[in-house]
C-alpha cells in the first residue's frame, strides 16, 4: 500500500527533525572537547588498533 505524496514527505521531515533534535542533545550532555584536527584523530585512532 503506498501512501500519499505528502505524508511520505511530511515522514521524512519528521526524522529529520528527530534525528537533528537528538543529535543536538547528544551534544549537549557531553562534556566540552578541544576540536581535534583530522591529524590527533588519526594519531589517536592508530594508537587504539
């Protein structure tokens, strides 16, 4: 059963927003981090595997 046009868009908007709201709490409750340059993230990373 496809559904209309609309409510298929109005879905996509709505996870969107979800998704965005989400990601921005997630943000929130973290501690703040300097910005890491691709660089200290790779050199980190390799340091883990």
């Amino acid at each position: 059963m496809e559904l209309p046009q609309v409510l298929q868009y109005c879905l996509k908007i709505t996870l969107v927003l979800l998704g965005i709201g989400h990601w921005a709490l997630v943000i929130n409750s973290s501690p703040p981090a300097p910005p890491a340059s691709p660089a200290s993230f790779l050199r980190s990373h390799a340091k883990i595997t």
